[in-house]
C-alpha cells in the first residue's frame, strides 16, 4: 500500500512539472514571438528554445511532453495547421533532447569549467540545426516562396533558436545552482550600480537610429560591463547581464534601430548573431574561469590550512615528545645516580645488619654472598657457607619433598615470594623464620640468581600463640559471664514478675483501705519495678548475643497498616502527655504486605522512637517509611545485592548527639555524656541491641545529627515483597 502511494505521489510530481513546463513554454513562445517575421514567424531570439533544452538538463529528458505540448499550443495558434504545428513542435522537442544527450555525453551538462562552456557552445550550434530544418519542411508547402526566402527564414529561425539556448540556458543553469553567496550593503550597491552603467550604455548604443555611418564597434562598447560582471560576480550575475544585454540588442535591431540594424535584414541578423555569440562566449568562458580559478583558490586555501594545521599538530606533538624524551633522560640519569647509591648502601647495610640474615645464591641454589646478620643467624661463617647449597637451612622433610626448588621457582616466575616456616641452624635447632625470596635479573632479563632476607620470627611465634591463649581464655570468660547474666536475668524475672503485679494491685486500691500517699508509694514501686524488668530483658537480650546462643528469627507476612496501627497506639498517648507532635507517614510507592521478622522490627522501632521522644523537649517526632536507592554503609551484602530497600527513618527536633559521641552510641553501656546521663538516665543498652538486632535482620542502622537540633536514626531492610492473604498472615506486631 505504502510503495504503490509512493508511485502514485512520483507520477502526480512528474505529471504537475510536464504541466508547468507546457505552459510556461506557451507563454514564452507567444511573448517571443513579438519578434517575429512572417511568413513562417521564424524569430532572430526565440528563448523557448534556451527554455526547452535546460528544463532537460535539471529535470531529465522526461519532461520532453511539456516541451511538445507547448511548442505544438504556441505554433498552432501562429499557423492555424494542425499538422505544421505538430511538426514543428516535434523539431523543438527534438532539439532540446539532442542538446541534453550531446552535453551529457560529453559530461558538460552543469557548465561549471571552461571546457564545459567551450561545449556547449558547439553543443548549442549543432542542436539548434534540428528545430530550423524540420520547420523548413512545413513552411515550404504551405508558403510558395522564392528559395532565397526559404533560406534567410530557416537561417532566421536557427539563429533565433541558437540566440535562445545561448542566452536563456546558462541563465536557467546559474539561477537553479543551490549555492547562494552573502551580500553585504557595499556589494549590493555595486552591483545596483553596475546594472544601471550596463543597462544604460546598451540602450544609449542600440536605442538611437540606425545609419551607415555608425562605427561598426560601437556594439561592443557594453562587452567591458560584462567583463566587470565576469570579474567581480558568479556566473549567476554574468548570465543575467549578458541577458538583459542581448534581449535590447534585439529587441533595438529588430525594429530598425542601433548600428546593427543598417544593412539588410540577412545581414543585420548576421552581425546580430556575432554579437550574441561574442558577449555569451566572453561572458560564459570568463565565468566559468574565473570560478574554477575560485575554487580552486577555495580548495588550495583549505589544503592549506590542513596543512598548517597538521603542521602545528604535529610541531606540538614533536615538542610533547621531545619535552617527554628530556624527561625520560633526566629520569634515567638520575635512576642510574640513584642506582650507584642504592647499591653502596646495600653493601654497607648487607654486609654491618645484624638483626636479620641478609644473603645471595645462583640460579643452581648454590650460596653466593653472606652478611653478619645471616652468621649471627644461622651460625654459619661466610667461609663455611659460601658455595654449600640453600637446602642444609631447610628440614629434612621440607628437603624431601622439593620445598627449596619450589621456592626458587615460584620466586623466579612471580619476582618474588614472601613465606614463613620453620628453618635450621648450623647446631640443628629451629626456629621460625620469615623469608623474602627476590628474583634479580641482568639488562636483558636474564635469571642470575636471588636475594634472600631472613627474619627469626620465633620470639613473636611465641608471643603470638600465648596472645591466642589469653584470647580464647577472654572469650571463654566472657561467655560464662554471658551464659551467668542470662541466668540471672531469668531468674529475677519470677520473683520480680510476682512483685508487680502485688505493686499493681495495691496501686488500685480496689478496697479503699490505703491513703492517697500509700497508693503513690505501690505506683512507685510498680514503676520503679518496670523499669528493672526492661533493664533485665535488655541485659538478657545482650546476654544472648554476647554468649552466641543469639536471637530467634521468624520471617512471616507483615502487614504495613497493622504496624501503622500498633505505633500510633504505643506513642500518640506519650507525644500527647509530653506536649510534643508525632507525624508517621507509610510512602504510597510501598506494597501493603512485607516479609520480615514482625517482633524484632517492633522492638527496633520501638527503641528508637523511645530514645526519639526521651531526648526531645519540644517539637516533635516523626517516622517515614519509604524505599530507598542508598544511603546505608557500604559493604551490607545483603542491602548491596536487594532488588528493593525500605527505610525507617526516626527524625526528632532533640538535643542531639555530640560529633565524638556518634562513633559509639551503639555500643553496650554508653550514652553521651555525664549530664545527659543524670538528666535521663538510662543503661545505654537499648542501642546497641538494636544494632545487633538489625544485623539479624540482615539491614542496616546509620544516625545523623547536629547538636541542639536533633537527629535522625534510619533503619535499612531489604524489601521483600509478599503476596499472603490477610487471612493466613500470623506473624504481626503486638503490644
């Protein structure tokens, strides 16, 4: 559907431009006829002709049926013979055609070089025969003229022909050009000014009255205008002058006046014709020479500039290289001084350490140079041990199984090769050693033998195991006194349990028995009681963890608006009682059911919303629940790899935390200062728990805050999403 649309819209175009031109040749051949001369009407300028043949030179050939259908409509109208018409439109047809096959033939169809107006000079003369002689045929059976007649008319209308290809198709050419040059305001006053002088010589040289004594060059006074167009313009102003000048040439010698109308009509046509050809080819061939001088101009100015760029190109890039080949001697030089200064302190430095062994040997094992330190060390002299093979410093066993070569080899592949173990001394005792084997190499990388530094790592062996004793004793006690502090905790909890609920019950009063002031002592007692019991529950939770029984973990569907539910109802009452407000807002973008731990995310966020409105005197506290795309530490593997992340996030309009306090608020017993532990009390148990609670819970905690404005405490899980019916979901927060 689309391609045959396609063909359909190309035969519409080339159909409107056959139209176009069909009636664009009518009117140009009806208005050129006012030169006319009957019989026959052939024309000294017929610019149809000019018309015709550059309509094929910018469209193709195929437009020829707009050629013949305005020849044939024109001539019929002049002839009144239907066929004389048809003939003669035939022959203009055919003459346009034979133009554009000969200039495309011969590659000179756009006129752009000398050689091409050269062409189509000839190309114009030879084509312009075709029209002329099929016209003949017509006008000698429907005109009885004498056969001198018949002559000057086909010389007439050849002439006319020729005079309007070599007029009007450069002009068609020039004005088609896509190339528009800028005019500045001096430009276009010369050039106004250069039509006026031309325009004005021409019609002072053509328009007086014809006589013999005119000077037979006086046409030729308007050629220097042309000249100046050829010189100063495109071939677009060269054409157009040439035009206007040829058209009053014409014009003028038709009606009898200037000086090439004082002969015959014959001869008059003839120097008429001289003239024409003479202006088009001085305007034609300058223009185009000129412009290939232009552009070759252009193209040689281009090249030079490509050139002077390359150039400095390569100027900046020869100074870039030499600037880094001065630097790479100076860097040479002073690596070679460095060098020779680096090996005279070696020497001096190998052969006075005593503190570690310092020695060489050759690709065969074979020891070729021995310092102090490595006598001191291994208890050989440098003439006991000189030549004697690396494996007598080695066990038996290490001996055995290649351990030495091995050495070599993985040092001379990798350069160099760091280990420990055990090593021998000359009386056959041990001791633990660590080794720096170096492969050393000539200019041409050739292996000629290694360096070998040997530290005696036995002092620190045995520091080392007797720190790992004491640190598996540390931990051993710490987790009896973990396991201790869990006991404990459990077993204050019974009795504790008992004098809470008697501390409740005489708090009520329910037999009116105790005065006012005994019931605020039993409130006091319950609420001094609760506070022991949160205190135990913490120092059993931080029990747990410390002693690695840890925390259980049960991941289940949580609904987001239950939770919404159960924070509202713990802490609007406390905002409430403390004067302050308490926003909570749950992002839209979140699904309504999550899969998590329900208990252990309550006891978070119950910590830090208690911590929130604690430190908080006014102001408030809010809680945003939303996703988030970063801002946990880096490194959280689980956070790292999750598709989905939700933050908590606890702002409160608090005291803040100090700078140097934030690095440890999570850590067990610690909160702040001495003054914020006197004016709000505490253990300083509640974060660090939550921390370790958040790590079960596979997220993240971080905290940000300026002092005397409050802070922010954000808790990162991954966010995995859940699709339980409300129905099945057990695992929800409760109070």
């Amino acid at each position: 559907m689309q391609a045959s649309s396609a063909i359909f819209r190309q035969h519409l175009g080339t159909g409107a431009r056959i139209a176009a031109l069909a009636a664009l040749y009518f009117v140009t051949a009806k208005l050129s006829l006012a030169f006319a001369i009957p019989p026959g009407y052939a024309s000294p300028l017929w610019p149809p002709s000019g018309l015709a043949l550059a309509a094929c030179l910018l469209m193709g050939p195929g437009v020829w049926p707009g050629i013949w259908l305005g020849a044939t409509a024109a001539n019929l109208t002049v002839e009144h013979s239907l066929l004389a018409a048809v003939l003669i439109g035939t022959g203009n047809t055919l003459e346009a055609i034979c133009g554009y096959a000969l200039l495309r033939k011969r590659g000179a169809q756009r006129l752009e070089t000398t050689s091409d107006a050269l062409t189509f000079l000839v190309v114009a003369a030879v084509s312009s025969l075709v029209a002329a002689s099929i016209a003949g045929l017509p006008l000698s059976l429907s005109h009885a003229l004498p056969w001198s007649e018949l002559v000057a008319n086909w010389f007439t209308w050849w002439q006319g022909d020729l005079t309007g290809i070599l007029i009007v198709t450069p002009l068609a050419l020039a004005w088609a050009s896509r190339v528009r040059p800028s005019w500045s305001a001096a430009r276009v006053f010369e050039a106004a000014s250069g039509a006026i002088l031309t325009l004005g010589t021409t019609q002072l040289v053509f328009g007086s009255d014809a006589t013999r004594q005119t000077l037979a060059w006086l046409p030729y006074l308007v050629v220097p205008f042309v000249l100046w167009a050829g010189l100063r313009f495109t071939q677009r102003e060269v054409t157009t002058a040439v035009a206007c000048v040829c058209a009053l040439a014409v014009w003028h010698t038709v009606n009898g006046r200037g000086p090439l109308a004082t002969g015959g009509q014959l001869i008059s046509l003839e120097a008429l014709l001289a003239f024409v050809i003479t202006l088009v080819v001085t305007g034609l061939v300058l223009g185009t020479a000129l412009q290939e001088r232009r552009d070759a101009m252009r193209i040689l100015r281009e090249r030079y500039d490509q050139l002077e760029a390359r150039v400095h190109e390569r100027t900046r890039e020869l100074q870039a290289v030499n600037a880094s080949l001065q630097e790479e001697l100076a860097r040479r030089i002073q690596l070679e001084h460095g060098l020779q200064e680096s090996e005279q302190r070696f020497r001096l430095m190998t052969e006075s350490v005593v503190d570690y062994a310092i020695y060489m040997f050759d690709p065969r094992g074979r020891v070729m140079s021995w310092n102090v330190g490595a006598q001191r060390t291994k208890g050989y002299t440098a003439r006991e041990i000189i030549g004697e093979p690396v494996s007598r410093f080695y066990l038996p066993e290490d001996v055995q199984d290649g351990l030495p070569q091995k050495a070599m080899e993985q040092a001379a592949l990798a350069g160099r090769l760091e280990t420990e173990g055990w090593r021998v001394r000359k009386d056959g005792s041990t001791f633990w050693a660590s080794v720096t084997t170096t492969a050393i190499r000539d200019s041409d990388g050739l292996l000629i033998g290694f360096s070998n530094v040997t530290r005696d790592l036995t002092e620190f062996k045995r520091n080392e195991s007797e720190l790992l004793r004491a640190k598996l004793a540390a931990e051993q006690a710490s987790r009896e006194k973990s396991e201790f502090l869990a006991n404990m905790s459990h077993e204050l909890r019974t009795p504790l349990n008992s004098l809470l609920i008697l501390a409740r019950m005489l708090a009520e009063n329910a037999s009116g028995n105790l005065t006012e002031r005994q019931v605020k002592f039993a409130q006091t007692i319950h609420d001094s009681g609760m506070d022991l019991l949160a205190l135990i529950n913490d120092l059993l939770d931080l029990a747990r963890i410390e002693s690695g029984a840890g925390l259980s973990i049960v991941i289940a569907p949580l609904e987001l608006r239950v939770l919404r539910g159960y924070i509202e109802g713990t802490f609007r009452h406390v905002a409430e009682a403390k004067g302050l407000y308490f926003a909570l807002r749950i992002s839209a973008e979140l699904p309504p059911v999550i899969q998590t731990d329900a208990q252990r995310l309550q006891q978070v966020l119950r910590n830090l919303l208690a911590n929130a409105f604690k430190f908080t005197r006014e102001g408030g506290v809010r809680l945003e629940v939303a996703p988030a795309k970063s801002g946990w530490t880096p490194g959280v593997e689980a956070l790292d790899r999750a598709a989905e992340v939700i933050a908590f996030s606890v702002t409160d309009s608090g005291i803040g935390i100090q700078p140097e306090q934030l690095g440890h608020i999570f850590q067990a017993f610690q909160q702040g200062d001495e003054f914020t532990r006197r004016e709000f009390g505490g253990t300083g148990l509640g974060l660090s728990i939550t921390r370790e609670l958040v790590r079960l819970l596979r997220g993240d905690i971080t905290v940000d805050s300026t002092p005397g404005k409050g802070s922010t405490f954000t808790l990162y899980l991954p966010l995995v999403r859940s699709a339980t019916p409300a129905s099945e979901r057990t695992a929800q927060p409760t109070s």
